[in-house]
C-alpha cells in the first residue's frame, strides 16, 4: 500500500520529468528559431518561459513539503536534495534559452559569416548534452551522466574557438559587430547550457552511485579504485607525518 509519502515522492519525479521535457523544449526551439531564421518561434520562446517559472515554484514546494513533514532516507533523501538541484539548474537552461531567443530577435537573421564559426558543432553537441543529461537523470543512468560530463571540455573549446574567430570578424569590418557579438552571447549561453547540464549528471551520480563528485569528478571517473585508494592512504600518511 502506498503512503502517502510516496505519492507525494511520485509526485515530484512526474513534476520534474514535465520540467526536463519543457525545458529541453526550450532549448531545442531556441536553437531551432536560429537555424530556420524563425523570428516567432524565438518569440514563442521567451512567452513560454513564464510556464518553466511555475513548474519550477511546483517541485520547490513539494521538496520544501517532502523535507518538512517525513524523515527522508538513503535514495530518496539523496532524490529529494537533488531534485532541488536538477530543478534550480533546469529553471536555469530554461532562462538561457530565452536569452538565446532574445538575441536571435534582436538581428533576426543569420549572418553569412556564421560558417566561419563553430557555432553549428556546439548547437549539436550542446543539444546532445542536455538530452543525455536528462536521460539520465530519468533511466537512473550513470554511464550516460559519465558521457555528459566528458563531453563539457568539448564544448568549452568551441566556445573559446568562436570567441576568437568572432573577435577576428568584427576587426574585419565593423559592419559584422552586432551580429557578431549576438553570436559571441549565443555561444557562451551555449556554454553555459553544458555547464548546467553537467552539473545535472553529477547529481545523477549523487543520487545512483551515492557519491558527490562536484569539482573532483575525474578522481570518480577516470582512475582505477586501487589507484584512488593509495592516492588517499598517502595523504593520510602525510597528513599523520605533519601532524
């Protein structure tokens, strides 16, 4: 028999999955709004931001309730902490596509320098990012969180890659600034879309592997465990040796 605590824990995952598929919506048509020089759909975008504000003020409120009247444990204390997570960075991603829409608005159409620039590769990789971050938040799959966070250093470069190119356009002809510094936002959102969807993946692992992983993922993912534990047992060593 179901309690009532887990309707209300059922509650808050369907709430939050409505979250993710909104979001990735946003996101998807934003950047879609680019590449098809589709001014309402951009326009679409911003209006709709407005339904990604109440959803994220619903899975608050029912965190805020979850914590307040049940004694949470194991998993599901580590679900309910990282729905807030998941939930603020997602409100986040959907406010980063509004400012992409807004941008596009602003010049309305793509300027032919644009091949120049690696813009369509992080529109794709960004895209794949946030989906597999999503996906793995509701398969409770680490593996593909691994992916996500992997991916992160990609779109860093092409980020810092279009920053020059675009720098280099303007210079060029001053004809270029705004479009190029629309870029120059859209790129960097772009960006910061990767870093929110990396940090979806790390709770991922929070919640799955019970392991917080934030700032020293690469020890987590990308060494061997025998390897990690002499690493620790030497800095106890040092540390008994110093003390």
């Amino acid at each position: 028999m179901e309690t009532h605590f887990d309707i209300q824990l059922a509650k808050l995952k369907t709430r939050l999955f409505k979250m993710c598929s909104l979001v990735d919506e946003q996101v998807q048509s934003a950047l879609r709004a680019i590449e098809e020089e589709d001014v309402s759909l951009a326009e679409m975008v911003i209006e709709r931001d407005k339904k990604v504000d109440k959803y994220d003020v619903k899975i608050e409120k029912i965190c805020q309730k979850l914590f307040a009247l049940n004694q949470p444990v194991a998993m599901d204390l580590r679900l309910i902490m990282s729905a807030m997570t998941i939930n603020t960075n997602l409100e986040r991603i959907g406010d980063i596509a509004v400012n992409i829409a807004e941008s596009f608005v602003h010049i309305k159409k793509k300027p032919a320098f644009l091949e120049k620039t690696k813009i369509n590769e992080m529109t794709t990789l960004v895209k794949e990012m946030l989906r597999n971050a999503i996906d793995s938040f509701i398969q409770n799959d680490p593996k593909l969180a691994e992916k996500v966070i992997r991916t992160d250093d990609e779109l860093d470069a092409f980020n810092a890659e279009n920053h020059k190119i675009l720098i280099e356009i303007m210079k060029e002809d001053k004809e270029n600034i705004d479009s190029a510094v629309a870029f120059l936002v859209t790129s960097r959102e772009m960006e910061r879309i990767g870093d929110h969807a990396t940090n979806i993946a790390e709770d991922v692992f929070f919640i799955v592997e019970a392991e917080l992983i934030k700032h020293k993922y690469e020890k987590f993912l990308f060494t061997q465990a025998e390897e990690m534990e002499k690493e620790i047992d030497a800095e106890e060593n040092g540390n008994e040796a110093e003390d």
